[in-house]
C-alpha cells in the first residue's frame, strides 16, 4: 500500500471503520460457503463440470474473488487498529485518516479495452432478449464429433441420435465464445454468422452466455469495481452454468444434475422459462457494471 499525504478528495461515499470492517467479513463468508467445500474437493481431484468452469474457463482465482475491494470512489474511515485490517489491495493508498483506491495507479494501457466493454455492455443492454435458442449450443459442441470435448463424462444419446436431433432443430446461437467451440460439420448449420470482430454486434441480453460472461466483464474492473457486484455476478454465472449443463448432451445426473430434456417440448419450455428468468436476473447486473465503467473511465480518463 503506499502512503501518501492527505488531500482533499471527492468520493462517492465513506465508510465508516465497523461498516467496512463488517462488509469484508461477510463478503469473505459468502464467499467461503459458495466455494469452501468445492476447493477442498478440487484439492483431493474430485471433479466439478460447473465450478472447475468458472474458475478454468474465467481465469479468476478463488483467493480473488474472496478479496474484498471496496471499489473506485469509495473511501474506508481508519480508526486505530482497523487499519491492520484493510484488504490486501496494491493499488490501496492511505493517509492518517482514510484509505482508498488511488486512481493514479489506473493502468492506462487498460482504458481502450474498458471502453470496448462498456460500449459492448450497452449495446447489449438496449437489444430485444431472445430465448429461442434452447440450449443447442452444446449439442452443437459434440455433433460428428470425432472425440467430445468432455469426453471423460458420458453422454445421453448415442452419437448417431445426436447428430439427428441436431438436424431437426434450428441452431440459433449469438454468442461468439460459444460458437466457436461448434464442430466443423455444425458450423454452417448456425442461423448467424458470428466472429470475434462482430461480437459487440451480436451478443444479446436473453443468452445464457451472454449473462454467464457478466461475471468476467465484473472481474476484468477488480479491483476497481464493488466485489459486491463481482460476487452478484459469479452467482448468477453458477446458475447459468448449471443450466448450460443440465440442458447438454451429457449426462451428469451422477454430479446431481438432473437433465432438462430439451429433446422434448417440455424440456423446451422448462429450458426457456429458466433462460427468461436468468435473464430477468442479469439485467440489474449489467446495469450496475453499465454504471462502474461510466464512473471509473469519468474518473481515470
């Protein structure tokens, strides 16, 4: 941390030394009963097709996400000893009285890239969601495939039977970053022609991905953005990854997850009604990360 003198500032808000003391202990608590058990299990390498994905396929760390950081804009009132107590923060610079994330030390060559994700964030946010996809994307991943990605977890339908399905329904995917994990053969199946250069145009707000992936556009801002929000957002991508599971090809029911068959026209209507309400879900979320980009590029730029 470096220690500076103190100068007037303007911050969006001040805690008091109980208030931040508190928030981080709970935070840490929170964070601890989503993952506690799931790390102890990873470390005798028991296998976890959601939780090995959010922390293998989004490249934050456990111990990042349990660091609390009281986000850009935000000063912590010291009073004594609560200074000992301050998250673990570099960019954390303190005087006699307060401590507080220091601007200064914003990394200027990141500016570019939080305005392509802001303006991403936005451009998504204004689109009409769509839920008609049903969770083809993962059906799309091992179609005449010659060796499914997961090939370690068994599938529900033979190969053949997969292959069917796949050519009996519409492949609707918007989502680059799953898209690209299509097999050949399904590729040109895909109603959209997506790439990584057109992702900011085709990303829309009803996809499981597109809501799954809050989480990284949070945690790409850390430590300069609320863990509160980064936290909000792992949720909500658990619960997004667990529907991508239940709804794909594999069969999982021995990690307790019970398939949505979207084989079938229930499996369909259980599968959209979920998507509608994880949308529902994500929506304040990426207001509120709409919002962090705002105030952080105001402040750095």
């Amino acid at each position: 941390m470096i220690s500076t003198t103190p100068l007037e500032r303007t911050f969006r808000e001040t805690l008091a030394p109980d208030t931040w003391v508190d928030r981080q202990s709970k935070h840490a608590q929170k964070v601890e009963a989503l993952i506690g058990d799931y790390l102890i299990k990873r470390s005798q390498h028991v296998k976890n097709p959601v939780m090995d994905f959010l922390f293998e396929y989004y490249a934050f760390r456990p111990s990042m996400l349990r660091r609390w950081s009281p986000g850009l804009g935000v000063a912590l009132s010291l009073d004594g000893q609560d200074a000992l107590q301050l998250p673990e923060l570099s960019e954390l610079s303190v005087d006699s009285e307060i401590a507080y994330l220091n601007a200064d030390l914003f990394p200027q060559k990141r500016i570019r890239s939080l305005g392509w994700i802001l303006g991403m964030l936005q451009n998504t946010a204004n689109k009409r969601p769509s839920f008609g996809c049903f969770g083809m994307h993962e059906w799309a991943m091992v179609y005449k495939a010659e060796k499914p990605r997961h090939d370690q977890v068994p599938l529900r339908m033979e190969p053949d039977d997969i292959a069917t399905f796949v050519e009996s329904r519409p492949l609707l995917c918007t989502h680059f970053d799953a898209f690209r994990f299509f097999t050949q053969p399904a590729q040109p199946m895909n109603r959209f022609e997506l790439s990584r250069e057109k992702f900011a145009e085709t990303e829309q707000p009803g996809c499981i991905h597109s809501n799954m992936d809050l989480y990284k556009w949070a945690f790409k801002l850390y430590p300069w953005i609320s863990s509160d929000i980064i936290l909000q957002a792992f949720e909500l991508a658990y619960e997004a990854r667990l529907v991508d599971m239940k709804a794909s090809p594999y069969d999982l029911r021995d990690q307790g997850l019970d398939p949505i068959f979207i084989e079938t026209e229930e499996g369909r209507i259980e599968y959209k009604e979920t998507q509608e309400a994880i949308f529902e879900k994500g929506t304040p979320i990426r207001e509120s990360l709409i919002q962090e980009y705002q105030y952080v590029l105001s402040v750095i730029s």
